[in-house]
C-alpha cells in the first residue's frame, strides 16, 4: 500500500466467491464512489467464467463520469494466486445449490417446522453450516499459507460458525464477521425518533447503540441520541405500533418477504426488556416457535416465509440484469450499499478511527458467554488494530436464550470437523425449533443429510 495525500493506493484485495451477481456489485459501487482507496480487486471463484465476468464489469466502471477512484479488477484461476500478498481479504461465498437450499427450508415443512430464512439457526442453519465449515477449513489454511498478515472480512452465513471456523482453523487469523442488521434497528430508532418527537435529519452514526449477542440474534441494552436515552421512547413506541407493527410503507410485509413489520422485534422487547436488533425473520427462528407455529401464525406477526422458489425467480431476474450489464445495454448503478467495508477498511487502513459493530471472538468483551465463542459486540477500528468494545452482559432470561444457540453452534463446529454424525443429530435436536417427535427427527435428519451428501465427503451417510 501507497500513502500520500490522506489516499491510499496500490491496496490489494483478495475476494473469495468473486463471481457473485450479488454483493459484487455492491462492492464495485462503493468502492468507486470513495475517493480515498485504490487498488486492485483480485477475483477469485470455483467457477473462472462467472470471476472473468466481473472482472469486466469492475473494470468498465473506471470509465463512469461520477466514478471517483480508479480499481483494477483482475481475475485468478488459483486461490494461491488470488491470495499471496494479498493486504485484505473478503469472503462471499453461497455453500449450495438451490437445490439443497429446497431441502434446507422446505423438508422440515413436512414436519410442521417453518423457517422464515433457514441460512442461521434451525434445521436448515445446521445442514448449511455443514456445507460451509468444509469450505472455510480450507479457506482458514489458504489463508495462512499465503497471506497470513491481511484483514479478512467475512460475509458469508452462518455468519457465527463460518468466522469461529477461519479462528479454529487458524488462531492467529485477523477476521471480522460483517452484518448490516444492526443498521436496520437503527434506522428504526432514527424513525422513532421522527415519529415521537418530530426529530428530523438524524444520521445514523449519531444513534449509539450497546450491542450484545451473536449474529442474527443481537440484542441493545443501552441507545441514546445526543445523550437522551432512547429505551423509555421505545416502550412507548413499542406500545403504539406494537399490533399494526411499523413500517417504511404500510403493508409492504405482505408483498416481499424479505421484509417485515417488527412486531416480532416488539414482542421481544415486552418480554425481555432490551432490544431485539436483528431482522423479524432471524429472530423468530432463534426461538421456540412462538413466531412459526405454521404460516397463519407467521402472518399474523406480519412477515414472510421467503420460499427457495422466490429465491430462484430472484437469482432469474438478477442474471437477466447482469446480462445487460456485461453486454454494456444497461449501466451499473453507482450507489452505496449501506454496507461499511469501505469505512472499516479505512479504519485499519490509519485512516480514521471509529466504532462498529462486528463478530469475532469472546475475549471478555461479552459476559456469561465462553471465551473464545464469536460473538457480535461493538469494536474499535483504528491503524491495523480491532479493539473489541466491552459490552457488558445481557440479563439472565436473554442470556440464557443467547448461551443455548452459542453452545449448539460449537456443537455443530465439532461434528462438522470431526464428520461425527452422531454429534450433528444432537445438535439438530437440541436446535428450539425442532420440537417434534425424536423418530420422526431422526427421518427429517436422515433425509436432509442425504439431501445435502455431496457437499459432505467423508460422512457415514
């Protein structure tokens, strides 16, 4: 890397999974549109064609008029190649086809067992964790080999067991696990704040939040705006929005299913007292299934159960997109994401100090959960150093909600490591939303496995 000027250049950043037709494109924008950082984007993918291709539309953004930094994307054969010397690495990978993806979320339907997502907790969670961890040992030892020194960002879920594999594998390893979700709370306290008090303008960095939990399954205890403690206004808001919910647009729940109204979020705070600060639809899978009893319950709690088939008519419209992009008929949208790769590379770059919210390892930031488990807290990013924030302890209730999944997950990091069938039943028995018969889990079990064997060598399936 190159300093001069409060810029950086000649930064070199190893992307794993960089064929994707999604958070690619993100990345491309954000990048362009900052005018500090420059560099090369080093694409590597399982499948070369899908890496070349955004190559080509990586590069095609450097012509763009409002384009304000310049990166060389280039895409390599080798995961040795993409990695050696290498400043930073992101991770983006999807561990499946929709074909297992159907098996994930749909085969324990048959059971009366409904999940709103099926990428991080329940039975589908636990067959993709199964899927990915593999993915990740080798990835944690590529890394290691060839670039042991560079930052690496993960994005990939389950978001938890993916970064505790990458410590696992390689201790030493520099790793962050990166989520948006926390930006989603506060930008509904941001609304609150317009809509109880009349607030305008707030930015998001002036809402600060005190975050505890594991990813997916957050939770605040402490949130204040300009030093005005904001839990006493949630209460009340809560108190108003809490059975018609609260939205961006009114309804907008019922016609996209990745969205939803909060009212999940809001029974959680009358229950527990803190606040719940992930998505509707990863909540209620952490929990007994108060919130997915069957579709009617779903509905009447104002979200969605996003279906594999939603998913595959989504990935049909974004590669028709991304056809007219490489073919040069339509223009690569140059927006910002909401995502803060760029403002935490600038972080461990030197270039500013600040604080957000990331996963990495238990090394007491959070009590009453081991060390060494990933947790999700707040961190400082400064000069090539991540300072984890203490946050404290959640009350017990909550806690012990947050220890259960923690424990299971380092469960499911043994069987997967160890091939240990056994061990992984265990874990999908003990998992709140398989609250079924133990035969009839062991046949939903049996089946998602042979669903998913060929992503699993080695296993006694």
């Amino acid at each position: 890397m190159k300093f001069a000027n409060e810029k950086v250049s000649d930064i070199q950043i190893a992307y794993i999974g960089g064929g994707s037709m999604y958070w690619a494109k993100n990345l491309i924008a954000d990048l362009a549109l900052d005018g500090q950082l420059s560099g090369t984007i080093r694409l590597y993918d399982l499948d070369y064609g899908k890496a070349k291709n955004n190559e080509k539309l990586g590069n095609s953004v450097s012509d763009y008029p409002e384009t304000k930094s310049k990166w060389a994307y280039k895409a390599y054969p080798t995961l040795q190649e993409a990695l050696n010397g290498c400043d930073f690495v992101f991770i983006s990978i999807l561990p499946g086809t929709f074909e297992e993806m159907e098996s994930d979320v749909h085969a324990p339907e048959q059971y009366g067992i409904y999940q709103a997502v099926g990428d991080t907790t329940g039975p589908g969670g636990l067959l993709r964790a199964l899927r990915t961890i593999p993915m990740y040992v080798e990835i944690a030892q590529a890394i290691e080999r060839y670039s042991p020194d560079a930052w690496v960002f993960n994005y990939t879920n389950p978001m938890t067991l993916c970064t505790r594999t990458l410590y696992e594998v390689f201790p030493k390893i520099k790793a962050i696990g990166c989520c948006h979700e926390i930006f989603g709370v506060q930008g509904l306290l941001i609304r609150m704040l317009r809509d109880m008090e009349g607030i305008e303008g707030v930015h998001r960095d002036q809402v600060k939040v005190n975050v505890l939990g594991i990813n997916h399954f957050t939770w605040i205890d402490q949130a204040t705006y300009h030093n005005m403690d904001l839990l006493p206004m949630y209460r009340k808001f809560v108190d108003k929005y809490y059975d018609s919910g609260f939205e961006h647009n009114k309804d907008a729940w019922v016609t996209n299913t990745y969205t939803a109204a909060n009212r999940v979020k809001f029974d959680l705070f009358r229950r527990y007292g803190v606040i719940a600060a992930a998505g509707d639809r990863h909540l209620a899978e952490f929990m007994p299934p108060w919130y997915l009893k069957d579709p009617e319950t779903v509905r009447s709690w104002k979200f969605g159960l996003t279906t594999v088939q939603s998913r595959v008519e989504k990935h049909a419209a974004t590669e028709l997109f991304y056809g007219k992009l490489l073919s040069g008929e339509e223009k690569l949208p140059l927006k910002t994401s909401g995502e803060e790769e760029v403002r935490q590379l600038k972080g461990l770059i030197g270039l500013e100090q600040f604080v957000t919210n990331i996963n990495v390892p238990n090394v007491g930031q959070m009590k009453g959960i081991p060390l060494g488990a990933v947790v999700e807290t707040n961190a400082v990013f400064s000069a090539n150093s991540l300072r984890p924030v203490y946050a404290g302890e959640l009350p017990m209730e909550v806690n012990n909600l947050v220890l259960q999944h923690t424990m299971n997950q380092e469960l499911i990091l043994k069987a997967a490591l160890q091939k240990d069938k056994d061990l992984a039943f265990k874990a999908f028995i003990n998992d709140p939303l398989v609250n079924m018969d133990i035969h009839d889990a062991e046949v939903l079990f049996d089946q998602m496995m042979h669903n998913t064997k060929a992503y699993l060598p080695g296993w006694n399936i």
